[in-house]
C-alpha cells in the first residue's frame, strides 16, 4: 500500500546537493550498515551537519554489536519507545530493523503486548497515585 | 532515603480487608513470587476486585519464563516504556525487578542511553515531518 | 500524611499581595465555589493576571451545571486527562472535585480502570498501525 | 474521503485465516455488538490469541452496561483518553461508538473542550511547580 | 504533495454556515491577520461558539507583538510543545506562522536539535530517578 | 523548602570516584560554566561514560552562544519542552538556568501561557481530527 505524504520541514537533501560533512556522514552509514540505501531520515537531518554527525555518531556507538545488551534487543527498546511516542516513522523502521536482526512475528507480537500492558498498570499507578513502597525507595 | 508521600486515591487494602476474591489473588501474587510481599500496587487495585484479577492474571502470563522473549528484557522494555510515561513508582519497581532477574548497572544505563535516544530520534522525525520511505510502508 | 515540597517556579500571591485584577478573580472562585479557600494553582498562575482571568473564566463557564453534560462526568474527564498527562497537582485536586460532586469509590475506580484499558488498547492500535476502518473514515 | 493507508505490522486476520481461539473470540464480539462488521484493531490484535482473547474480555467487561458509570460516559472518557495520546485509529473508532451510544455533536465538543482546558492547566501546573494544597494530600 | 485526508469529528464550518457569534470571530482573525483565509482548524472549532472565541481570543492576546517575549521566539516555543505532543497539524501551522514571522531554515533546524536533546535529557533525568540537587529546589 | 528524595537507580558519582574520561567531562562542564557545581544529572549520568561524553558534547554545543537561536530563547525551548514531559528535574534546573540567562518572571510565565494553550489546541486539532489545510502541506 501507498500513501502520497505531506513535504518535510525542511527539503530531503541528495547526494547531490550533500556536503563533504554530510557526505562523510552518508558514506560511514552505507559502509556500517552495507547497503547503498539512505533513509528519509538522515537525508532530513542532513539539513543540520552538526545534528545530523552527532545523531549518527549516537545510534551507529548504541545501536552495534559489542555492548551489553543484544542488537535485537536494543531494537525492540527502540520500537517500544517509538510506539510511546506515537511516532510512525519510527514505529516502521525499527520494526523493519529489528526483523532484520532476527525478532520474529511472534516476538514482535509479545514486545507490544507488553508495551500495552506497561502503559495500563503505568496509568493505574499514576492515576490511583499508589505510593512506592519502602522496598522500591 | 525516605520520602513521606500523599495518600493513594483509595486506601490501601490489607491483607485483613481482602475479600476472598481479593485474598486469591494476593495468594497467587505470593506463590507465584516465592515471596510474602505484596506491593502497594496490588493492594491499591484491589479495591476493583476485577480489575486486580485481570491485571494480575495479564502480568502474570505475560512476564514470566516460557515465552518468545526472555524474562529480564521484558523487565526491560516495562522500564522503558514507564520511563516515557515517566511513572515513578513503575520505574522503580520494574528497575528492581530487572536487577532480580539478572540485569547488570551497565545493561541499565545501556537501556536508559537507548531509551533516551530513541525519544531524540522520534521528536526529530515528528518535528521535521519526516516522510515515511517505500522500504518502511 | 504530608510531604515537605520544592518551591513554585513563581511565587504564591496572597490575599495582600493581589492586585485589583487578581483580587477580582479570587472573589469570584470564592462566590462561585462558595467556599473562602483558594488553591495554590490560581495563587501562583496570579503572577501572570491575564492568564489568570482567563483561565477561570474558561473553567468556569465550562466544569459548571447548565451545559450538555454532568459536572460530575466533567470532572471525571478531566481525571482521566490529567492521569495521562501525569499531573499529580490535578489528579488530587480533580479527583476531590469529582467526589465533592458525587463520584463514589466504585466509580472513580472504575474511570481508572477504564483509562487504563484505553491506554492499552492505544498503545496496540499505535504500535501495530492498524488501519482505520473505512466504517471510521 | 478516503486514504490509502500503509500496512500493519503484523497482518490482518481474516475470518478464514482464524484459529479456533480467534474465531471464538471473534464470534463473541459479533453476538455481543449485534452485527457482522469485525474491525481491524481485533484483527491485527488475532496475531497473539492470548492478548486478543484478555483484551476483548476486558473490554467486554468494562465498557458495556451494568456497571457503575453510564456506557456512553465510558466512551467519552475513552476518546478523551486517546485524544491524550493522540491515537488517531481509537480517536476515530471510540468518538463513532460514542455517538452509537447517544453522544450529540454538542457533546462532543464539550468533551473536547474539556480535554483541551485540562490539557492547559495540567501544563500550567506542571510547567510552574505548584505545590499540592494540604486539602489534596 | 498532496494527501487525501479523513473527515473530522464535526463538520468544517464554511462562512456561510456561520452564525453571527461565529461570524465575528471569524471576521477578527481575517482583520488581525490581514488575510481571506480562514484555516481549517476555526472552521472546525466553529462548532462550539463560545470555545471559539475563547480559544481565538488567547492566542490573538498571547501569540501578538507588544508582549514580553518576541513573537517568532514565541512560534518556535509552539512549533517545540506541537512537537513533543506529535500535532502534524500544529507542527505544520506553526512551523508556517514561525517562517512568515522570520524564523529561517537554520533556526527551525536548531530548534529541533533543542527539542530532540531535551527529550533526551528529560529521559535520562526521569528513567534514572536523577534527585533535585538542592540548588534547583 | 527542602523533600528528603528516593535515591537514584544507579549511584551518583562523586570526583574521588570519577575515572579518568568522566573526570575530563566534570572538568570541562566547570571551565565551560566557569563554576565548581556539578550538580546531580551529570553525577548519575557518570555510571555510562560514553553517554555522558556525548550528551555533555551535545549540550555544550547546542546551548551556549554563537549559534542562531538566542541562549536565552534556547532555554526557555527546554523549559517548554521539560514541562510537556512532566520532568520534574529538568523544569527546576533548566528555569534556573534560563533565570540566569536574562529571562524575567514575567517572560517565564508567558512561557508557560504559552505552553498551556499549544498543550490545548494540540488536543483540539487531535481530538477533532481537524484535516491539515492545502497551505500546510
């Protein structure tokens, strides 16, 4: 399925119109994640050089293999939050990212169970302003 | 550290003031956690009997050992989404019980640099409209 | 139980330091609530007295009998609201408006239960992207 | 007006594709609302029949009548709960069931002007720090 | 680019349509504004009079020069809160008002570095329950 | 007025047990800021290091002078973006920042108006689904 978008704040900017500091940016992406394709999001923030080497610079350190947690893992963090947030962008890439790193149909079902169930027991703790116990303090 | 807090919306249930059906639950809560503790959580619920039952009942299938994900990440991803919903007494909680199912001070600072990058990435991909590419539709 | 807090961002205004504008609108919550109390969250929004006249205007005309639906739902509502939103200041002062309008226990548990479930089935419909219904369209 | 609108995460499961579990279930949500229309929120929700099943009952249980708040009081609260977290599928899907239920087009502005004077003031409260009056404690 | 789009909740209110009590307010934005054009979110809001000129009437006070903020800095902190809640239409109008009052590429992208870093920090803060140093209380 | 705190979930890191990278940050946020405090985020955030580099990277970069936005307008954009994120810790030290940057008490209220009534017509926009107008595309 297809769906025509609204523009971005600021214009997708091409290889073509990249500068040296993007393009060093774009080159490392491809490199790291061996693919030629750069998503809309870093060809956004690419409006932004000094933003858009820092963010990279973030994700490619959190997001890798070498830490102590799984990459799979990490990208089912990033999905639970993204679905917090409401963002769709973000909801769909790093669905798409974490099946590429192995998260199965069935994972991913039971990932947004849980983060449907957090957000109720979230609300009921905060709405019957249930006091912490000694124990959590 | 201790902190004197509000009271709860509706009063805390004893164990003396439980209803049978309440009283069940709070049973199940302690054998099923080999503990004879019962945070403030459920005694606060259980002042909608229903509600404690069918909570207790979706925490229970849901967070415990035999499903596709491993117990101490589904601790995780309940701490990462109560961050975003910035529910103290569920970040606490469910940051002791990650630590009692085995996560280290690294994997949960690792979470929390996680979390908090996700939130960066999300606001930007909302803030600049970013659109969504073909790959991720 | 109390809790010693932190300082407002801006100052409390009492009765002596009200000016004349403020002044106005304090007579008038306590005409219009038939009560002398006046709760710190319009003391300490009296520092900005446009913004003052306006809100309990605006709170006025619409929490207040003759409109389409019950003051009691009306402040049912706005419990709900400020549970999402996490506002321990209107989650007490809300839920004690609601009672004082008539909410029982079973019903202000029940409102909870309700805005939890809501906030489940949100987070599923947000992180599953589940299509709108052409019915919904 | 219509949206072509971009694929679900998990896939939609259609009345052939139903296990017995998810057929029971969707069964039960036919007899229970009178008509033969299944919509796709159940549908993506049949990928995990444990979570479809715990979620129908809940809110089998919670929003239909004979409870201690009116059915369409429910509704309301349930839009005004997923205008919060900006859910546009349980915006669009609660305000229709809201109106089924006798919602009026004036009440449901009212509901959102409510909303929307709650969302200020528990910004307000946040934003300035207001100290919880001794009353709220 | 354009997208088709689904109805709202209560029908767009055309000047024709329009009863006197609305008719000013509409009358109001087209002179403070200097422009014909009504954009939809008055139309929509035309369906309750007096939320109308309320809502019309805060932000002609607030949102104007003559105030202590200036007003482009004052669109940027509207584009930055439209942001965080995940408005599109908001971000969209906002980012809108904030250009024809000055704001350039650059600044728009700055501001959602901002955004994107607070949201970081605020999680980072919140998720590991960072204490109030006693300079900040 | 002073509240006794919960502690943080991972300890604060003092400078007798700052390792060589942290203690370069802590040096550095003390020239930068020409002041000895280091105050509490900076001390929990020094459980992760490279986060810690980073984030005090980004902040450095973004908040101080010479970039388009004003240093002051910068924190007054944190402060907006802290208090829709309900975090307590970031609105107290982040005022206080803003305060010592020039902002007055009457230019942080209009702030937090202004805060208050995007914080509304976000939700009327949402809850009315008001469709985003050609001009906005």
């Amino acid at each position: 399925m297809g769906t025509e978008q609204y523009s971005p704040m600021l214009p997708l900017i091409s290889d073509e119109d990249a500068s040296p500091e993007v393009k060093a940016v774009f080159d490392d992406i491809r490199e790291t994640r061996n693919t030629d394709f750069i998503n809309n999001f870093w060809r956004v923030l690419a409006n932004d050089p000094d933003n858009l080497a820092r963010t990279w610079d973030e994700l490619k350190n959190l997001m890798g293999p070498g830490t102590s947690l799984d990459p799979m893992v990490k990208e089912l963090i990033y999905v639970a939050v993204s679905t917090v947030n409401n963002c769709t962008y973000c909801v769909r890439s790093h669905t798409a990212a974490a099946r590429q790193k192995g998260a199965s149909d069935e994972q991913l079902a039971e990932l947004q169970s849980i983060v449907a169930a957090a957000n109720k027991t979230n609300r009921l703790a905060i709405g019957l302003q249930v006091p912490v116990d000694e124990a959590f303090q």
